[in-house]
C-alpha cells in the first residue's frame, strides 16, 4: 500500500511538473495601460516587453510576450493562459519565436495550450503570436476563447506552420487542431454572452501526407485573423483590401477571379 501511495504521489508530481499556467491583467491609468499581474509555471514563461516595445507604448499598449523553457512543448505538455484586459486598456501579446511542438513520445499524447481571456470595455486586446510550427510526428491542441465586453475589441492572429521545411518537413506532423471562440456580453441584462465568431481547423495525416495543396500551389502556413469591434474596423478593412488584392492577382487581374 505505501508504495502504491508512494508510486501516485510521484505521478502526481509529474503531471503537475508539466502543467504550464500563466496569468495576465492589464489595466489603465492616467490613459496608459500596465501590466498589475503576471506569474507562470513552466514551461509557460511571460516576459513583459518593457524595451523593444515603442510601437506599443506609442500607442498606450502593454507589450508582454508569451515564451517557455526547454525551446518547445513536449507530447503531453499542457499550457493555460488567462488574460485580463481592463476597461480602456490596450495589451499587445506576441511570442519570442515560433512555437515549436515536437514529436509525440510512446504514449502519442499531444501537447495542449488553451487561452482564455476577457475583454472590458473599451479595450483592446492584439494576439499576434508567431506561428505553431509541429514537428515530424508532432501532435498539437489549443483552445483559444475570448469574452468581449458590448465596446471591447480584438484582434487575434492564429496560424501553424508546414513544419521544418528547410528539412524536408512539410505538413509532416500527425495531428493539429486549433480552435477559436469570440463571444460578446450583451449591453444589458442577465442574458447570456453571444458567440460572433467560431473558426476552428483540424489538420491530421503525417510523413507528408496531408499533401496540403490549395491551388497547385504549396503553402507553409495556413493564417486566420478574428477581428472584432470599433478598434479591430481598420485591421479588417486592410485584410478585406489585402484579400481582394490577392484575388485579382490569383485571377489574372480578371473581374471575378479567384
């Protein structure tokens, strides 16, 4: 019995061992906006982006950005992140670098990452990580979930990479799937919060066999951009120019094309 005991108190240890969190709360004062919370548990790892970061602070942002220990997640790795936004803050979140994910051992157990966060009104919340890049045999899960106020904005970047190309690897990982949920309080009342936007993927194959191809053209990334409220209007109308753009590219400079 003692060594059944001692035996899950080990295993304990090493779950939570790889249970990564990471908090976060930007708030406003005097019109500029500053981070009052950040802690983390590896492999999660937040470094507030105090230099570097005039773009940010030009505009009155928060910079902080999201890292780890160890270069990349582990199959099993598992990373929670919450952030807070408070009224009339601004909080850009970047990555050091890409998110490497590497292969899966025995168990094939992915690495997983889930972001909640919630937005107050009038602020703005900017997710512009770099991409998730999956290794060979790599498998990876997030969850990304964002509570907008009735005047809050978001701008949320999520996209994956083919994986180390300049090796030969390309869409050679077995599993990724990624989702993304906007969901925004009503102006008044007890009613509950309205989902705006979903936009999920789920890419499976591995040793190259998704053979991701859209338009006999081989692609490196695949990008969503969620855009939502009165400070997200410009991003979104630069992307629908940019997407129209590429369109009459793609078509020959033809009406239509696509």
């Amino acid at each position: 019995l003692r060594l059944l005991l001692a035996a899950e108190g080990l295993l304990t240890t090493y779950m939570a061992a790889r249970r990564g969190l990471g908090r976060i709360t930007a708030a406003c004062e005097a019109g500029v906006t500053r981070l009052t919370r950040v802690a983390h548990r590896a492999p999660c790892r937040l470094l507030p982006m105090a230099d570097g970061a005039a773009a940010a602070a030009g505009a009155g942002a928060a910079h902080c950005a999201i890292g780890g220990y160890g270069g990349g997640l582990l199959g099993g790795d598992v990373v929670e992140l919450e952030v807070a936004v408070e009224a009339g803050a601004a909080l850009l979140l970047t990555t050091q670098a890409s998110t490497k994910v590497y292969r899966t051992k025995r168990d094939g157990i992915a690495a997983t990452q889930s972001l909640n966060a919630t937005v107050d009104d009038g602020g703005l919340l900017v997710l512009a990580p770099d991409p998730v890049v999956p290794y060979e045999s790599a498998a990876y899960e997030q969850r990304q979930r964002f509570m907008l106020s009735p005047a809050a904005s978001l701008v949320a970047v999520d996209w994956v990479g083919a994986g180390r190309v300049s090796r030969g690897e390309r869409w050679a990982f077995s599993h990724f799937a990624s989702r993304n949920e906007v969901l925004r309080r009503p102006e008044a009342g007890a009613a509950p919060a309205k989902a705006v936007a979903v936009d999920a993927m789920r890419l499976s194959g591995g040793a190259g066999l998704l053979g991701l191809d859209l338009g006999r053209v081989e692609y490196d990334t695949v990008v969503s951009v969620l855009c939502s409220g009165e400070e997200a209007a410009p991003v979104a109308e630069r992307l629908r120019m940019l997407s129209s753009a590429l369109a009459h590219r793609r078509g020959g400079g033809r009406a239509g094309g696509a």
